[in-house]
C-alpha cells in the first residue's frame, strides 16, 4: 500500500469515528447538542485524525514554479502564509490529504514578522512550518539525530543572503527593487535595514513588492533544499547550534544588537 491509500483509508476510519460520535449526540436527543457533546466528537477526531500523524508525505516539486506562486499569494495572505501555501496548494493535488485539511489562510498572523511585532520574519516562520510538517520532529542544529536542518539552515541562509534573490516572471512593481543583507532572520532588522538603504517606506508599493520577493526567494531555496533531501542529498551549510557557546538561545552575532557590551548569561546548570 502506498502512502496514498495509506492516508485515503485513515480518512475513511475518521469519517466512521465521526459518523458514531454523530450518532450517538443524535440518540441522546435534541437538547444534548450542545458544545461540550461536539467537543466530544471533535476530541475524538483530533485523536483518531489523519493529521496527528506526521510527517507528511512530500513529491518534489518545482522551484520557480512554487517561488511563482508563493510571489502571487504574498498580495493575497502575506509572507508566512504564502511560503506555505505555495507548497501545500501542489501537495493538495499531488498527494491530497491531509494536505486538503490543512489551514493554509490561517497563518496570514505571520505578516509582519508576526501579528506585525517584527519578530521573526514570516517567511522564515512559514518555511519552517513547512519542513516540520514534511521531515517532522525535530528541529535544529546540524547534528539533530533526525538529520531536520532544512528549517535551521533557512535562517542562516536568509540572514547571509543579499535577498531577494528571486526575479518574479511578472513583476506587480517595475521599480528596479535592491538587495540587502540583513545579518539577522528577523522581520524588523530585515525589512528596516531594506528601508534604510532603498529609501522606501513600510507602506510603499516597492517595500510591499520586495517582501513579497523575498517570501518567492525563500520558497525558492525551501523546494530546493526539500527535493534534495527527498533524494538523500541534502547537506546542510549552516554550522549554526542552538545555544551555540555562549549558552543563550540566539543569534551568535551578538553585538549586533547589544554592541560592545553583550551581556553574560549563567552558564554553570542550575
Ligand atoms: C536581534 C538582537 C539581539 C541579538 C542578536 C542578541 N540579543 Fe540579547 N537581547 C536583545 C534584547 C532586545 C534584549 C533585552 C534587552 C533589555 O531589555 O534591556 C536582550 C537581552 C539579553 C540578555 C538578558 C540580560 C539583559 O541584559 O537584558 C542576555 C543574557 C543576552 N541578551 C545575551 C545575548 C547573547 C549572549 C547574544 C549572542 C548569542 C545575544 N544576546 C544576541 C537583543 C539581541
């Protein structure tokens, strides 16, 4: 049996889970309709649901065809949401389920490096959301026993590449849009170290085109790497290690933000 079958016959046993729980709400009549009865019915999806199981099956796909797409959906559901969904739409025809139930729209809250607080940029949030669901648990360093690096290397390479790298086939903005390394995976130092040297505003038509380039360009490296890694290839170039030496979850150019005066964490296990 395929992977395919595989998913298409746990979405049949969910629907029979979900037609008793149905059925059992109707018996106990009208009034027991109420949200704790459905919650019972949804617990009992949730736990029996095809999508507690991952990773998800993955086909390769496309690299400027995704970043294509993903340029598109950024005028539609912004950054994170766009990344996802330029690889989640593909894999929906491809592979199906659970793919199909999978709320693509819903990480739209990404835009803006989240909720628009300039944290981490959406596009790095929603390649790693990505990867997650498709090489599954977890997450970073380059000697993670489930060799998942994809995401880790993600924002190595977006916060060490002059981006965007990606040349959308039919521009929305004619204006010719720079290229800015931001040393950082977050949304406010790259989006404003952009503004600095372009001139651009956060409201321009321009600043509006280049993140969505920049969401295209990550898709881009995303679909690369994840073909690789499909294919057994995929080698990680980040020597980045959570915690690093300096035992504080963070970036390790540290004086990038506090200067000359980095402060000390405890080091010794407390
Ligand atoms: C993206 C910017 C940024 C980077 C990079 C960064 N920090 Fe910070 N860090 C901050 C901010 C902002 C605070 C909060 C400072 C405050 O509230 O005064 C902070 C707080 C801290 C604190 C808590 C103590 C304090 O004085 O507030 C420690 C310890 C710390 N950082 C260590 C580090 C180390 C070590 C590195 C490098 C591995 C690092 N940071 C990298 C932005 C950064």
């Amino acid at each position: 049996m395929d992977t395919k079958e595989l998913f298409q016959n746990e979405i049949s046993r969910r629907r029979l889970l979900i037609n008793a729980g149905a059925a059992a709400v109707g018996a106990a009549g009208f009034w027991a309709l109420t949200s704790s009865k459905l919650g019972l019915v949804n617990t009992a999806e949730a736990k029996e649901g095809p999508t507690e199981k991952w990773p998800w099956p993955y086909v390769k796909l496309d690299p400027d065809k995704t970043a294509e797409i993903a340029y598109n959906e950024w005028y539609r559901v912004f950054c994170g949401a766009a990344v996802i969904n330029a690889v989640f739409s593909q894999l929906r025809e491809k592979v199906g389920e659970p793919y199909k139930s999978f709320p693509v729209d819903a990480f739209v809250f990404l835009e803006g490096g989240m909720a628009g607080w300039g944290t981490v940029c959406g596009s790095n949030a929603g390649a790693n959301i990505v990867s997650n669901v498709i090489i599954g648990p977890r997450i970073a360093g380059p000697d993670c026993e489930h060799g998942h690096t994809v995401g880790s290397d993600m924002m190595d390479w977006y916060a060490n590449t002059a981006l965007p790298t990606y040349q959308p086939k039919e521009p929305k903005q004619k204006t010719a849009i720079i290229q800015t390394t931001s040393n950082s995976p977050l949304c406010h130092i790259s989006v404003g170290k952009w503004m600095q040297k372009s001139g651009f505003s956060l409201g321009s038509a321009e600043r509006k085109d280049r993140c969505a380039r920049v969401a295209a360009s990550v898709t881009h490296k995303l679909v690369l790497d994840l073909n690789d890694w499909k294919d057994g290839k995929f080698k990680p170039k980040s020597t980045w290690k959570p915690g690093g030496t300096v035992g504080i979850t963070g970036q390790q150019n540290c004086t990038e933000c506090h200067g000359d005066k980095v402060p000390t964490p405890p080091m010794a296990k407390k």
